[in-house]
C-alpha cells in the first residue's frame, strides 16, 4: 500500500449499489432499507469509511421494520468531493439537506459514529423536530493531541505530500488502531480499502482532520443535553482511539444518556460486537418511539 490512486468517480459509480442524489455540494452516495413506513433511523459515519462500515447493523434495523437511511460524507466513498471548508457546519448541513431532498423530514433516530457523533448531536440541537432520539458510538469528544504521522500530516504542505505518497498506508493502518479484534479488522479491510481508489479522498480527510480541532465539541453535547432528547451512548472498554476514560466526561455534559459499555471492543463496537449494539439500538428505540 502506497498513495492514494486518482480513479475518478463517474466511471465506478454507474455499477455500484445504492442510489445518489445531487444536493447544493454536489451528489450523495446513500442507501434506504427497509419498509417505507418504518420509523426513520439515520445511520452517520465516521470520519474516512464508507457506508459499508453498517453492514452489519443495517440487516437488524430494518429486519425489525425500521426505514434505515446510510450514506457517505462529502468526500468519502463515492460522495463528490466539493471544494470547501471540510468543517462541522458542511456536514450538518448535508444531512439536513438530504433529509429534505429524500422527503424524509420526519423526526429520526440519529445514531452516529465517532466524528458522526458530534454531527448527529449538533443536527438534532440545531435543527428543532429533524431528531426524536440519538444514539452515540464512540463518539469524537476529545480529539487526541496529533503524534507521529498524524502530526505530519497537520502541517501545510508535508500533510499533502504524505498524503500522496503514503496516504492508503496511513488510512488503513489507522483502521487497525480503531479494532480490538484483528479478525475483525481482516474482514472490514476488503470494505474498506476500495474507496480508497477514488479521487479526492485524500484531500477531504486531510481537511477534516485539520478542522476538527476548532470544532466547539463540548458545546455540541451540551447543546443536545439542554435539547433533551432521549440519548443513547455505546463505547467500546478498549478503544485506542478515542479512551474509555472519556465516556465519563461526555456523559457529564449528557446527564440523561443511558451509557452501554461494550468489553472487549475497541472504537467500532458496532463492527466488532453487532449482536449487542443491534440489540441495545432496538430496545432503546423501542421505549423512546419515533414516529
């Protein structure tokens, strides 16, 4: 694994599966299962994989009558890569736009994982009536001081350079760190790894992972405890990436949460433990209701 290939989008995207829709900044890869009616769960990914990384919950929310909507950011996967400030607001943003462009304004289930997190919570905040419930997975709260690689690649112009030399390296290599289980890890790579071809996601990581650190994070979770929605936190006792110790200090800021540590997982419970994060998801939609 070296650079990051330039496969340019149009030529994979007419026989790939899911469904795309153009939105102000440009098209969204997205996918909805389930029945029609269902209540609406909205599943938010995290900061460089595809939506590939809910395969393994999406079968359960839907098999139990939930509409389940996934998708990928700006940047990712198969999602265009628009040319603009990758920061907290164009998220949000393109989640409320494409619940509007889908006719999905109803109130959702917003569950969303590491930097989806404070994507999900600052959606259902700031938007009155877009969120009847969210749930958190490992969620981005303390964003780690950048070591090694990741320091490099903060800095202007040896982050693009590394980027292009070694970028599929860096990425998937920070895959492993997110995995407690290796054969879990295994089976997650082949996912993984082929987005990794298309232009431009390179580029959208690196300018994500430059503007997280000005992103107000504790007032986002404040914000959706002062909303009190019914919330719900999953994270996983072993998880390199974002610690277990952090757990207490979000709850702090969410003193409703129902918390659900998930042992022998690292920061993708909902990969590596699906029976338990499916069931907990479920129960936990069943008593707070979403119409």
């Amino acid at each position: 694994m070296m650079g990051l290939p330039s496969t340019p989008l149009d030529s994979v995207r007419a026989a790939s599966p899911g469904s795309f829709i153009g939105l102000s900044r440009g098209l969204v890869h997205y996918e909805l299962s389930g029945p029609e009616g269902g209540p609406l769960v909205v599943l938010v990914p995290g900061l460089s994989v595809p939506y590939a990384t809910w395969d393994r919950n999406v079968p359960a929310l839907a098999g139990a009558g939930y509409r389940v909507l996934r998708y990928e950011h700006y940047g990712r996967g198969l999602s265009d890569r628009p040319r603009l400030p990758y920061d907290l607001d164009l998220y949000v943003e393109q989640l409320r736009e494409m619940l509007e462009a889908l006719g999905l304004g109803r109130a959702a289930a917003l569950v969303g994982l590491s930097m989806g997190g404070p994507v999900a919570a600052a959606a259902a905040s700031r938007q009155p009536g877009l969120a009847g419930s969210v749930v958190l997975v490992d969620p981005l709260f303390e964003w780690p001081a950048p070591r090694g690689a990741a320091w490099l690649l903060a800095r202007p112009l040896a982050g693009e350079a590394l980027m292009v030399l070694k970028g599929r390296s860096i990425l998937a290599g920070g895959q492993r760190g997110d995995f407690f289980d290796e054969a879990a890890y295994r089976e997650f790579l082949p996912l993984y790894l082929p987005p990794l071809r298309y232009r431009g996601i390179g580029q959208a990581v690196l300018a994500t992972i430059r503007s997280i650190p000005s992103w107000p994070l504790p007032e986002v979770y404040a914000a959706l405890g002062r909303a009190s929605l019914p919330t719900l936190i999953f994270w996983g006792r072993e998880d390199a990436t974002l610690p277990f110790e952090q757990s207490s200090r979000l709850l702090g800021l969410l003193p409703g949460a129902e918390f659900r540590p998930i042992a022998r997982s690292g920061h993708v419970p909902h990969w590596e433990k699906p029976g338990e994060v499916n069931s907990g998801i479920l129960d936990f939609l069943e008593r707070n209701a979403i119409g």
